[in-house]
C-alpha cells in the first residue's frame, strides 16, 4: 500500500481483520495458506490488469477488486470508450452527493481535510448518541444537520470520525448507527449519489435500506464500484475499500 507492506501498516491491528502477513498466498485459503488451485499473479499497473483479464477463459473464476473488473468488463463486454461515456453520465447526474465513511483507515488519511477543502460540510457522530436516553433525539440531530448541508450546500460527510472510542462501544455499533444515520438523512434530502468509503459500511447502508438488488453501471474512476438500484427509486452508490482514496473524477464532479 504506497510503498509499505500490508503487515506494517494500520490494517495490522485491525481490532476485527488483523492482517499480520504480507504475502497474498498467505492470506488466502481455508485454512488460511491452503491456496491450492489459486493463481495469484502480480500487477502494478492497468496495463497488468488488462493483460490478465484477456487470459480469462471458461475454466477461470475470476476474483480481484474493482479495478480488475473493470478490466473484464473493457476486454469482454464492451468497448472502453462507450464505457466511458456512460461513466461520465453517472457521475454528472444532478443532485446532491452524500459522502459516507466508516472506515478509520480512510479517516487517518485525511478524508475530513480532503472535504473541508472543497466546501463538503462535514457531520461527526456524536458520541453521546450511544447515552441511552438521547441516542433517538440526537440521531435524528444529526441526521438533519447532514440533510440540511445536502440541501444548502449540495454535498455533505456523514462520517463516525476520528474522536476517542466511547468505553462498550464496539465498531459494529458504530457501523450500526452510520447506517441508520444515512437512511434517516436520505428520508429528508434526496441525494443523486451517495459514495461509501468501507466494505462493512457498504453493507450495513444497504442493509439498513433494504435494497436487495443491484446493477452494475460504469466505474467513475480506479477503485470505485457504481451500483444503481432495481426495482425502486434510489440514489447511485459508489463504492471503495476504505484503504483506497477517492480518485479526482470524484471530487472534481461532486463538490461544490
């Protein structure tokens, strides 16, 4: 990651995943290390990638992060630049975008900086949301405060920030109250877009929403996963890893 091996960087002590190895062979398999059958095959670039998705055939199972299917989707589907196109007419959508972050990686890299810098009006958990007699009220604050800023200012941050850990309070709870905090905001503002930064936070968004059903739509930049929901009325959501920064085509087209 940047230059350091994964086993000396923060994902080291991840409370839940700890990721004590920096040798992909190792970290696949059940029991881990037994990768049998798996090839793992190195790439640094694009080019890499792209290489390796024309190898594909029938016999392979496929499995990578959004950058290799991205490459899958340019080599067996269609060509790049229509790809591109209707990348661009994703992300160009009109509306408001809700920024969502509960990955503490992606939060030490400076995301709260990254979006005060561009005008996007950052909302915090509060910490007294996990005192049993307030925990409704002041969700419901919070939740306004970020519909508010998508209203006036047309992008807003609900992130659980980077404060001290609140004694009993586990990050699944933390996850928990984000999610409840994006449906309540997306119940008072109507966002176009909304990005969310961290697998378990994905998931917990979706789950809290309800949305069972997704089609895949064009990537707006390396990384990043566009889904549009089926069957219902909803937002884009764009989706990253938390290690991963948002790439420019993001802040260029949904800051104000």
């Amino acid at each position: 990651m940047d230059g350091t091996p994964l086993a000396q960087t923060a994902f080291a002590t991840d409370p839940e995943y700890p990721r004590r190895t920096s040798r992909v062979v190792e970290l696949l398999g059940n029991p881990p290390g037994d990768a049998s059958g798996i090839e793992t095959p190195d790439a640094v670039s694009a080019g890499d990638l792209a290489r390796l998705a024309a190898t594909v055939d029938a016999g392979t199972l496929p499995v990578g992060a959004v950058d290799f299917f991205n490459a899958l989707l340019a080599t067996k589907v269609r060509p790049a630049q229509a790809k591109a196109r209707e990348a661009d007419r994703a992300t160009q959508a009109e509306g408001p975008s809700l920024f969502v972050c509960g990955s503490n990686t992606a939060w030490l890299a400076g995301r709260n900086e990254q979006c005060a810098r561009r005008g996007i009006q950052i909302c915090s958990m509060p910490r007294r949301l996990f005192e049993r007699e307030l925990r409704e009220e002041i969700l419901a604050r919070w939740a306004a405060s970020a519909a508010n800023a998508l209203r006036e200012r047309g992008a807003a941050l609900l992130a659980i920030g980077g404060e001290e850990p609140v004694p009993g309070v586990t990050s699944a709870m933390l996850t928990d109250r984000l999610a409840q905090a994006v449906e309540l905001t997306l119940e008072r503002c109507v966002a176009a877009r909304v990005f969310l930064e961290g697998g378990a936070t994905a998931a917990a968004v979706v789950g809290q929403l309800g949305i069972q059903r997704f089609r895949a739509q064009p990537s707006p930049g390396p990384g990043v996963g566009a889904l549009e929901p089926v069957g219902q009325e909803g937002p884009l959501f764009l989706i990253k890893p938390g290690s991963y920064p948002w790439p420019e085509e993001v802040w260029s087209r949904s800051s104000s």
